[in-house]
C-alpha cells in the first residue's frame, strides 16, 4: 500500500477566494490540517480549523475538501494556474451552492 501522499498545499500558504456574496481566507496550517475565515460579506467572522484533503489532479489543478464543524461540506477545485476555483457547499442547514471565485494567493503574514 502506498504512503499517505503529502499535501500539493504548502504549509503557511494563505488562499483568499473572493466569491460574489463572501471572501474566506484559507491558512493552510499542516499537511492535514487548515483554519477558514470569512473576512467579508455573508457571515463575517466565521472561524473553523478544520482536517482537510488536497489532491494534485494534474500541476496547478487541486481538489480541496473539507466538513466544518457546524456540518457544512465544502469542496473546492482550485485552478491555481487561472487563479478561479468552482466551488460547490452543502450548507448545515441544507441545500447546495454552486460558486465561482477568484483566488489571491498570499503567504501566511
């Protein structure tokens, strides 16, 4: 069996994503293990460090996933060559949201 692949996300690497109604950063914190925060837009101030998976699909093409602890599910495919990602987010509350955002890559200040 083969070992658990690192993350193709470096530790310390920051991901602002600018969607149309919300920005959440993301702080890669380990090879598992990432903070999200809203800093603008719908729900401000949400916070939640998280266990994450990052897969390589191909150079600059990244699946990012993620289950918060209040239950949302957030998958992320992040085109880091064209910097947009094509989100999709099953709210806690129910429901689906199909995003599309901008990525500004940033390193952790």
């Amino acid at each position: 069996m083969a070992s658990q692949p690192t993350s193709p996300l470096a530790v310390g690497q920051v991901l602002e994503i600018t969607f149309a109604t919300f920005t959440p950063r993301i702080t890669i914190r380990s090879e598992r293990q990432l903070t999200v925060e809203i800093i603008a837009g719908d729900n401000i101030g949400f916070s939640d460090t998280v266990e994450y998976e990052a897969v390589a699909v191909r150079d600059g093409l990244v699946i990012l996933s993620w289950q918060e602890h209040i239950g949302s599910t957030i998958v992320h495919v992040l085109d880091l060559t064209s910097c947009k990602t094509y989100t999709a987010v099953t709210p806690a509350k129910g429901g689906l949201m199909r995003l599309t955002g901008r990525i500004n890559m940033k390193s952790e200040a």
